[in-house]
C-alpha cells in the first residue's frame, strides 16, 4: 500500500504514521524528519535546508523530490510506504507521481486530515518528543505514563522543535494554504483522497483513516 498523509502542521500526520506502521508494517517516509536528520548530520542538504526550516519556509522541491526518490528506492519500500509530508507542492505532486510511474507504480490513498487552525497552533506548541527515540508527546493531551519517562523506550531526555513557536508556525500554516491545500483539489480529480476529520481523539482518527483506506 502506497498512501500519502496529507494535512497542515499539527494535524497529526507524524502521529498517525506510527499507527499506520504498526498495523501495515510498512516505513514512515517523513520529509520533514529526513531534512531534520540531514541539519543534525550536517550534510550539504542539511546546511542549505537549515535557515528556510527554521523560518517556517519550504526547501526547494528540487531537494525534496530527491531525497524522497531515492528513499522510495530502498528494499524497505518495496511493499508500500507512507508518506508524511511530501508531495507539498503540486510540483512535488507531479514529480512523485512521475518517480512511481517509471517503476509501475501506483498511489493507492490520499488521506487529508482536517483540523481547525486554532487547534493545530495549539498541538504545535505543546509538542514535545522523546530525544532518543523520537515518540511524539504534547504538553496537555499525551504526556508519557509516567512523568518525565518516555513510554516506549525509558529515556528521560525530551525536546523541543525549534520551529513549534508562534511566528514561525504562522508562516508553515499560510504556506500549507497557499502551496500545499492546492493538493486536496488535485488528488480529489484522482479519485484517490479521502478526507478524515484530525480534530478527535488519536484513536478514532486512526480508526476513520483505516476505514477510509478500505473505502
Ligand atoms: P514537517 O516535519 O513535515 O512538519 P509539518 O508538516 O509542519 O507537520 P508537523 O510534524 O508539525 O505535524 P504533524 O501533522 O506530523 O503532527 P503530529 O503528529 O506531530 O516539516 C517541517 C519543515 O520541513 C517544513 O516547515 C519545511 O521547512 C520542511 N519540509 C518538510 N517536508 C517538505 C517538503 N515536502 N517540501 C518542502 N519543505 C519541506 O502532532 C502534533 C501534536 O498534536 C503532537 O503533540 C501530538 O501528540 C498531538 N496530536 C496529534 N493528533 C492529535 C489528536 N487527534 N488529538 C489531540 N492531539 C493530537
């Protein structure tokens, strides 16, 4: 199964990935996390990726469609993948659409998850996550079992993400309507967008999106 996450910041797509890759068994291919790894590494892609992240601003589809490309290359793919982030633009739309046509391919879902604005600077600016593992908490609504204790892998550091503060989320949410909801309109002419409704609790979005996936 090859399915795209599509929503603004905060609508829970990192989160429902997690869902997603436990049941289907198949990678989270998250752009964002993939440009945060190459600024951690400090690669070429990383340095030029840096400043526009931190801005709220979007990396060049020329970079982006190349990590994804060869991402979706590797023999974990070969069975499906998520994902988390990519295409943003229709530009990327076309390019992943291209990738997956020179090898056969097919996209089989896009799910859209609707969140009103409000919530989502809410969600973004509680965010916070494990620093060893990367699972996802939030100030209020998923704090660990235990305080100060990650659930799933018992490290006790944490961070935050420099862009979750509130002049940059303004920007990463104008780009997400201007260069990014452009998508729902594309997709839904493809015959392939469900929208699920981002705004209840984790477990009833994860169960509309399995249920829009079989739909
Ligand atoms: P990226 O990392 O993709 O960030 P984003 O799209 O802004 O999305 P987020 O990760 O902020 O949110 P999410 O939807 O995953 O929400 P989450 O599940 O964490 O991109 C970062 C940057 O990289 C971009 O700004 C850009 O610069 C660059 N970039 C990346 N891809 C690019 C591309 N293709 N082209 C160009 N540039 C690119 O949830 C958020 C919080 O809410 C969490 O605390 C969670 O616990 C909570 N939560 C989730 N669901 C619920 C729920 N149902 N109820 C209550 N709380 C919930």
């Amino acid at each position: 199964m090859r399915l795209i996450l599509l929503g603004a910041p905060g609508a829970g797509k990192g989160t429902q990935a997690q869902r997603l890759i436990e049941k289907h068994g198949i990678p989270q291919l998250s752009t964002g996390d993939m440009l945060r790894a190459a600024v951690a590494q400090g690669t070429d892609v990383g340095k030029r990726a840096k400043a526009v992240m931190d801005a709220g601003a979007l990396v060049s589809d020329e970079i982006v469609n190349q990590i994804v490309s060869e991402r979706i290359d590797q023999p974990d793919c070969e069975n499906g993948f998520i994902l988390d982030g990519y295409p943003r633009t229709l530009n990327q739309a076309d390019s992943v659409e291209a990738m997956l046509a020179a090898k056969g391919l097919h996209l089989d879902r896009v799910i859209e998850m609707r969140v009103d604005d409000d919530v989502l600077v809410r969600r973004v600016a509680g965010r916070f996550s494990c620093a060893h593992c990367g699972t996802v908490y939030h100030d209020e609504d998923k704090r660990p079992k235990t305080e100060g204790v990650c659930d799933s892998c018992g490290s006790t550091e944490f961070k935050r993400r420099p862009d979750d503060n509130a002049d940059t989320m303004r920007t990463r949410l104008r780009n997400y309507y201007k260069d990014t909801s452009p998508l729902v309109g594309y997709y839904h002419c493809k015959g392939t967008l469900r929208t699920v409704d981002g705004m209840k609790p984790i477990d009833e979005v994860a169960q509309s999106i399995e249920a829009a996936i079989k739909g």
